[in-house]
C-alpha cells in the first residue's frame, strides 16, 4: 500500500523466462499484488514466475496468445476482482526493459490525486533515447504526432507502455471495445481523452539490449494507423453530442472541413478562392486551417476534462 491506496502491477510476458523472475524480484514490498498473465509462452515463463521470490504476493494467470493489449487487460480485470479501492494498477514489461526504480515516478501521481493514469516518457529522462535504434526512434516521433492529433493532447512517447492507472478508470472502462494487439497505449489515451480523464507523463529510463523486437513497423502502420483516425472521429462526434455539444469541437469540425475543401478540387469556397488569387497554395491553406482545428480540438479536451473534474466535485 502506498499513501493510503493500494498497488498491483500488471505483467504480460511472452517467452521472457530469461527476464521474468527478475522482474519480480525487484518489485518493492509497498505493492499488494503482481499479475503476471502468460500470453501464450512456449517457453518455462510461467514456471519461471511461479518460483520468483518476490516481496509481494504473485498471480500468474495463462493468456490464450491473444496480444499484449488483452494480457493487459486480463490483469486488470483481475485486481479489479482482487484488490480493495482504491487501488492504482501499474503495467510493466516482463522483458526487464522498464527500471524498477521509476515505479514509485509512475505511481505517485495517481495515488494523491494529481491525474487518474501516468505514464512513461522515455524521451524526458536524462538519458533520453540512448540506446534506441534509429528505426524505432523515427516511428516513436511519427506516432507522437498522431497520436497528439488522435487524443487532442500532447503525447511525446505514445508507445512507452510503462503505465499506472486509477481504479476509477478500470471501473468504467469498456472492455469490450479495448484494443487487443500491439497500437494498445494508442487506444487507450484516445479513449482516456475522449471520457475526460486526467493524464501525464513522468521521466522513465530506456533499457534496451541486443535482441530483436518482433514487431513489424508496416504491419503496425497499417493496423494502428485505421484504428486512431477511427477512434479519432469518433471522439470528435462524442463531443457533438448531447449532452457535451462542446463548442470548440463544432469549430474545429468547421476548420477541419475548409481544409479538406482545399484539397478537394470539385470544392471551393470563397475564402479559398481568395487566398489563391493572393498565390497562396494550396496545401498551405489545408495545412493552416488543420492545424487550427487542431488548436480548437485541444481546448475541446481541455473543456472535456473540466467537465469531468466538476462533475467529481
């Protein structure tokens, strides 16, 4: 327990035998429970985790190999059933590539009350991205990009995974609409940004050795890439909606639409006639009224969260 709230750690782990009983040794004891969920091992994981000597009690649940974001969800669900309230649920990776030490970073904020979930930003420690390969630094750029147009926030490490949530979070969150696969961090700050929720990032270490991600930067483009602008949009006509109808969103909706009509050359209108007649192109005229609609869609998330903070109070 920490600060009046208790802890659990969640840990999806495929064939990281070498890794696994590491990770929970070097849990501290203030928290109350570990779970790690096997996601299809082939390997002794789950043995490996059975036989940890951990300063916390230890779960170790089989996962059916259907992605790290349904492990994670399994664990959650499982302190949901487990754990007194309120209790903060914390993910780390059972491969040894997220530092012990930043827990109690990662974990604060939420137990007294600052957000409702955290999460890691490795490009705000001291170290930065040392030891990252170029590749997944460019991708990790990319992704922030979307990501922030996704969720209407500034996310500077969207794929960090090192989380802690609020139970209030767990309780109400729709399990059957989660994301299952790798793009799962994606899909949860957009939801988050979409309720109301409060969120931010803390420093934590990159750890990186020599083995080989199996993730496929193509395959994930194109799986993850659909799945935000969906779940963009989607947000964007939540907030249309009785009975937020917030006003930033209609005006980001009108920004968004003058941008597209620029690139549309069957829809004109007479301010973009007008700037063309000034030799203004085109895609500049897109690229300032996106970007407009992006600037109303963050005081939309801002207004969303008060709303949120008001109706708590």
């Amino acid at each position: 327990m920490l600060e009046g709230w208790h802890v659990g750690v969640v840990i999806p782990a495929r064939n990281e035998e070498q890794f696994i009983g590491k990770v929970l040794e070097q849990l501290p004891q203030w928290v109350d429970l570990a779970v790690v969920v096997n996601d299809g091992s082939t390997d002794a994981t789950e043995q490996r985790a059975s036989e940890a000597r951990s300063a916390c009690p230890v779960t170790v649940l089989r996962g059916e190999g259907d992605g790290v974001g349904a492990s994670i969800d399994r664990g959650h669900r499982h302190l949901l059933d487990h754990l007194p309230h309120p209790f903060a649920s914390v993910v780390m990776a059972g491969d040894n590539q997220m530092h012990p030490d930043d827990l109690l970073a990662v974990v604060t904020p939420v137990v007294q009350g600052q957000c409702d979930h955290v999460k890691g930003n490795r490009g705000l420690h001291p170290q930065g991205y040392e030891g990252m390969p170029w590749m997944r630094r460019f991708a990790t750029v990319l992704l922030s990009l979307f990501t922030t147009l996704a969720t209407g926030q500034r996310v500077g490490d969207p794929q960090c995974g090192y989380t802690a949530t609020s139970s209030n979070i767990l309780n109400s969150w729709d399990w059957k609409r989660s994301w299952r696969g790798y793009g799962y961090p994606n899909h949860w700050l957009i939801h988050l940004s979409r309720e109301g929720w409060r969120w931010l990032e803390v420093p934590v270490r990159s750890i990186y050795r020599t083995e080989v991600s199996g993730l496929k930067p193509m395959r994930f483009f194109m799986t993850v890439g659909p799945m935000m602008a969906y779940q963009h949009h989607r947000r964007n006509i939540a907030w249309l909606q009785p009975p937020l109808l917030l006003p930033h969103t209609w005006f980001a909706l009108m920004a968004y639409a003058i941008g597209w009509s620029a690139l549309l050359p069957w829809v004109t209108n007479d301010l973009e006639a007008a700037l063309v007649r000034r030799s203004v192109p085109l895609w500049l005229i897109t690229l300032f009224f996106w970007t407009l609609a992006h600037l109303f869609d963050r005081t939309a998330a801002r207004a969303r969260q008060e709303l949120r903070s008001n109706a708590k109070a």
